[in-house]
C-alpha cells in the first residue's frame, strides 16, 4: 500500500505521528502498510520499556494512515482499539508495526496490527477499527 501521500498529509503539521517519532513505509501488498518507532523518553512508562498505550497508540495512527490511504478525501477515526502485549522493548530498540486490514467496508475499516522487536519477535497485537466519513459531510 503506497502511504507516501498519507506520510505528506500527516508531517506538515505536528500531531501523534511526530509525538511518537513514527516513520510511516509504504509496502508492496496493496492491504498492509508499516512504520517503524524507536523506543525513546517519548514512548516508555517509568521501568524504560515500551509503554503499551504507546503501542496502542502506533497501532490506532498506522491503521488510520491505511484507511486514509485506501479512502482519500475521508476522515478516518479509530473508533476502537483493543491490544495484547506480549514481549517487553526496552528503551533504545526500534519496533515495527504492519498492518492489514481485514475489512474495507464503506464506512468501517478493520486493521489487525502487529508490532515486531529488532529479531522479530511479536511483542504486541491489536485490533484497530476505523469509522470512515467523506469530508463533505452531507453524504
């Protein structure tokens, strides 16, 4: 799925994507897109590993990009996100998300998310639902 234009949108202005130092990649399969994030201050609780709200949070933002990127000119919400984690990061390392999505309704998208350590190892889980509305908010 091709997120470049996605990417554009989302770093002209600071938002979720900067707070968590997201790099948002483009991939070859139309139903999947990935970003990698480094484990820093920004995104570990006080023990210095990966927090898992900002899993959570990489999870609902790269689910988002997807939607926007199959459905441009709409706004796509999270609307629920539910997650296990499995593997603790630890401060330093840098995680990659994948996402696919499983259902593209016109206006629900369903993304399975999953986030990989540097071995690639499955260290969290979750399940992104996006509500998908046309910027024009008549229809």
């Amino acid at each position: 799925m091709n997120i470049e234009k996605v990417s554009e949108i989302l770093n002209k202005k600071h938002n979720i994507v900067h707070t968590l130092g997201l790099r948002l990649i483009s991939t070859d399969d139309p139903d999947t897109c990935e970003a990698e994030m480094i484990v820093g201050d920004n995104v570990r609780q006080p023990f210095g590993f990966l927090a898992g709200g900002a899993s959570l949070a990489l999870a609902e933002t790269l689910a988002g990009a997807g939607s926007m990127a199959l459905r441009p000119n709409c706004s796509c919400v999270g609307i629920n996100v539910s997650g296990n984690h499995l593997k603790p990061v630890a401060e330093g390392e840098t995680v990659r998300a994948v996402a696919r999505v499983v259902s593209k309704g016109y206006k629900l998208h369903v993304w399975n998310v999953d986030i990989y350590n540097a071995g690639n190892e499955l260290v969290s889980t979750s399940i992104v639902t996006n509500y998908i509305r046309p910027l024009d908010a008549s229809k």
